[in-house]
C-alpha cells in the first residue's frame, strides 16, 4: 500500500484536453499501436495496451494547478506531451496497492515546488525492487521540507510528467 497519494488528471480537466489541449491545440484520437504499448496514460495512471483508443495532448501541469490555488509560477509554468485515453476511462483503482510506472531501474525525478509553484529542490529516483518504499521514501523527504506543497513525478529519459503527489492537509 502506497503512503501517499498519486494524482491523475482530473476528469474535468481531461473532458477539456480531449477537446482542446493546453497548447490550444484540437485532441486528435487514434487507435494505440504497438508503438505506444506500455506507454504511460496520466487519466487512469495504467499503461497503454495496444488498441487503446488514446491521444496524445500537451498538458501544463502546473499551470493547472496554480489556476486553482492562486499560485504565480512565472517562468516555472511549462507544458509537454501526455498520452490520455481518448474517452472518459472510470480512473485509476480506488486503492493502489503500488505507485505508477514503478518499474525498477527506471529513472525518475521528484520534482519539488512551494506554493507560488516555484522549484524548491528536487531528487533523482532510480527505482529501486521495492519501488513503493523508494517513493514513500523520496517523498517523505520531499515533505519533510515545509516549503514543499506538490511533487511532480518526470521521466529523466524524456522529462515527461507521470504524476503528482501533494501534501496532504
């Protein structure tokens, strides 16, 4: 069982991608090929399995964030491509029992920001066997400082968002 509480896209935030991405361009869905499987979906934070129909949209993370909470990014503010199941998909299971896109050896970064959404550190994870107790140790430390307010999860390889994680309340 995971400590803490990865994040997927909101649903109201995906029925706007599906329709126009945040870089304002329209969602083009199509039918996952082999080339996609395995690829990670940020709506149900589950993997790609070919014939999924999915699209591929620019997301702005943070900017989404900051737009609810009233936090200024500025030049933190950033947008990259996630892949997203084409039509509204239930999310992902109710109780995890692992964080997503946990496979070993996998590299990723834990991402700080403080509340006005500004970078206030960050630690490079190469996922350990015990994925779940490497995470809930990355972001026990992230927390650990009380400026952190979310951690975004990236891919080193590509830089790609995977998730988010906020402190709790």
């Amino acid at each position: 069982m995971t400590t803490y509480t990865a994040r997927p896209i909101e649903p109201a935030v995906l029925a706007e991608l599906r329709v126009r991405d945040d870089a304002g361009r329209p969602c083009l869905p199509f039918t996952a090929t082999d080339a996609e499987d395995g690829s990670p979906l940020r709506c149900c934070l589950r993997n790609i399995v070919e014939g999924d129909r999915i699209a591929l949209v620019s997301y702005a993370p943070l900017r989404r964030w900051a737009a609810v909470t009233g936090a200024a990014p500025g030049a933190y503010d950033e947008q990259g491509p996630v892949f997203v199941h084409a039509e509204e998909c239930g999310g992902p299971a109710a109780e995890p029992e692992s964080y997503p896109f946990d496979r070993p050896g996998a590299l990723r970064t834990l991402r700080r920001y403080d509340a006005e959404g500004r970078i206030v550190g960050g630690r490079l994870l190469e996922i350990p066997a015990e994925a779940t107790a490497g995470f809930d140790e990355g972001f026990a430390e992230a927390f650990a400082d009380p400026r952190v307010a979310l951690v975004h999860v990236r891919a080193v390889e590509y830089g790609c968002f995977q998730f988010e994680v906020r402190r709790e309340a």
